[in-house]
C-alpha cells in the first residue's frame, strides 16, 4: 500500500515533512501541495517533483486520490482545515497546537472522532532518540521512583514581534512542546501548574501582551514535581536539556553539538557552540513523526500521538497563563 500525502502549507515545516516523504518514506509519496502563496506552493512542487500545486487547500481534500493531509499552515487555520479534512475522509497529521480555543479543540476532536480517521498531533520531540531512551528508562523502572524533572528549554534568539501577536504566546507556542515532554516522560497527568515570568529580553514582547522568560512547575497526579525554564534568547544557541532524579538514580540530557571537539589550550577549554535551532537539533525526529504516522495508516494501527496528546499541553499552557495572571497555583480543573 501507498499512502497518498497532500500538504497543506509550504513554509519551513512543511517542505521539511514533504521532503521527507519524498525521499525517506517508501510507503508514501506527496500528490499534492497547497499555500495561500502559490508561489510557494508551486515552488515546492518543482523541487520534490510533486505533481500539483494549488492555493486552495480544499483542493487538496476534495482529490480522491489523497489518502492522508499533513497540516502545517498557520495556527489560526488548523481547527477548520483539520475538521474540514475529517469530514473529507482524510486522515491527518497536523502540527501543534490544534487550535488556542478549548472549546473549539474539543469540538475539532469530535469531528475526527465521528469521521474515524487516524489524527496525529506533532509533538516531534518524543521521536528524539535521546529524549525517547529517557523515558525508556522511567518507564522500566531503571531509575526507580521519579521524584523531579526538570526541562530547560531557551531559544537563540525570540521569533518576529508580527509571529508573537498571533502566536499565543511564550506558553502556546514555545513551552507546549515542553508541557508535552513532560507528560510524556512521567506518564501521568499534571494537577496543578504555577508560573512565574517576566520580560528580561525584549521589551516589545511585553508590550505584545507576552513575557520571555518564565518558570514554569506542575505538579502531577502520581505526586512528581517537575519545573520547566523558557527564555526567547540563549546567547551561546539552542539550549534544550532534561534532568531527572528519581528513587534509584538520575538521567541527564545535554545539548547537541555539531561536533565532538574539545580545543584545549594554555588559556581556556573550550567547544564550538550547540546546534543553533530547533531545524538542526530535531532533524530525525521529524522524520520519526511522520513514518510513525505512516506506519499507523498502512498497519491500521492507533498513531502513537493522538488526540488526548494534543488536548492535555493546551490546558497546561492556559493554566499557566491563567497563573501568571492571577499570581497564584491554578488546578488544571480550574480550565478544563
């Protein structure tokens, strides 16, 4: 069986899953690619030689002959798109978050659930091979107990001013993927979150209703404590580190390099900087993602991302918000 893709948005991520598709998925191929910028579409197009390009992703899910859709649009247009695309029949991988709105999350996950479709959510970061032995090793007991977790999750550089207005923000659009990590290496669910925050990098941050620099703990329902740091600026690179200590022992995760040289010299001990962002550090776990989604339609099996995977780092995120505001712990009953 061949899996037929369309993609819908030809920007970074999407020509990054398309290109993957190509040439790293034999079970598939890319029929198809929509943008609301053709140019970028038909751009696409001719570099992966996929044989349709369109502006109108309804194209795209009105073709019988496409199988599945990976949305990679915009963050505004993926509960209508992910919806629309159920009604078509179509099984999705969408990028994260599925929508800002839980109200409008939840009625997304019916319209997926009534159509029957096979719906991942990319949350990529489980497909790193590093971050994936780790809970490997909660998980089987190799550490014992987990007691703490601690993410740290900082940024080169914050994204465009235009990018933080629209985004929702430090906890929506940056810290979900760490809200995410988190329930994914403890395997249970937060009750209650606390944050405390603040603009230390750009003013205009603050001024677009946002901060850059937060802390964020949650305490979950098997008793873990785990705390999450995010900045939009790390000097020195993409900083991306996980510590866990548990009854039996510890894991620590460092950064990625680009090589492993070490210079010494009369004066320092010194190593070349870390990978500078996330395209670079995550590079096989975005090919991961998607052959796992493949996997689960031509196998017929549930995706290993799914639809509680998507909803959960959503409540977290406003819970957090929700806590900045009112500078006091909220329950994640409180928001959902």
């Amino acid at each position: 069986m061949t899996v037929r893709v369309g993609v819908i948005g030809a920007g970074r991520i999407g020509k990054v899953h398309a290109e993957t598709v190509t040439y790293r998925i034999p079970e598939a191929r890319v029929v198809a690619v929509a943008d609301i910028v053709e140019e970028a579409a038909r751009r696409v197009a001719e570099q992966l030689h996929i044989p349709q390009a369109t502006r109108d992703y309804r194209e795209i899910l009105a073709d019988p002959n496409v199988d599945a859709v990976l949305v990679c649009s915009s963050t505004d247009t993926h509960a209508t798109i992910i919806t629309e695309a159920a009604e078509a029949g179509k099984h999705i991988f969408a990028e994260k978050p599925i929508d800002l709105s839980l109200a409008r999350i939840d009625q997304v996950l019916a319209a997926v659930e009534k159509a029957g479709v096979k719906f991942q959510v990319g949350f990529n970061r489980r497909f790193d091979p590093t971050f994936a032995r780790v809970r490997h090793a909660i998980q089987s007991g190799e550490i014992g107990e987990v007691h703490l977790l601690h993410i740290i999750s900082r940024d080169p550089a914050p994204p465009p001013i235009e990018y933080v207005k629209v985004s929702g923000g430090i906890f929506m659009d940056m810290m979900i993927h760490d809200f995410d990590m988190a329930r994914f290496l403890v395997g249970a669910e937060v009750e209650e979150v606390y944050t405390r925050a603040a603009v230390r990098v750009d003013p205009a941050i603050g001024e677009a209703g946002d901060v850059d620099t937060a802390v964020v703990m949650l305490t979950f329902g098997n008793g873990v404590i785990a705390t999450i740091d995010n900045s939009r600026r790390a000097v020195y690179g993409y900083d991306q580190r996980v510590e866990v200590l548990g009854s039996k022992g510890g894991i620590t995760v460092g950064n990625v390099f680009p090589n492993e040289v070490t210079i010494c010299t009369a004066e320092h001990v010194r190593r070349d900087l870390p990978l500078n962002f996330f395209m670079d550090r995550y590079t096989e776990s975005y090919e991961r993602e998607i052959r796992a989604f493949i996997d689960a339609i031509v196998h017929d099996k549930p995706v290993p991302v799914g639809a509680a995977d998507g909803r959960a780092p959503v409540l977290m995120a406003l819970a957090a918000r929700k806590s900045l505001d009112e500078h006091r712990p909220v329950k994640i009953s409180e928001v959902g």
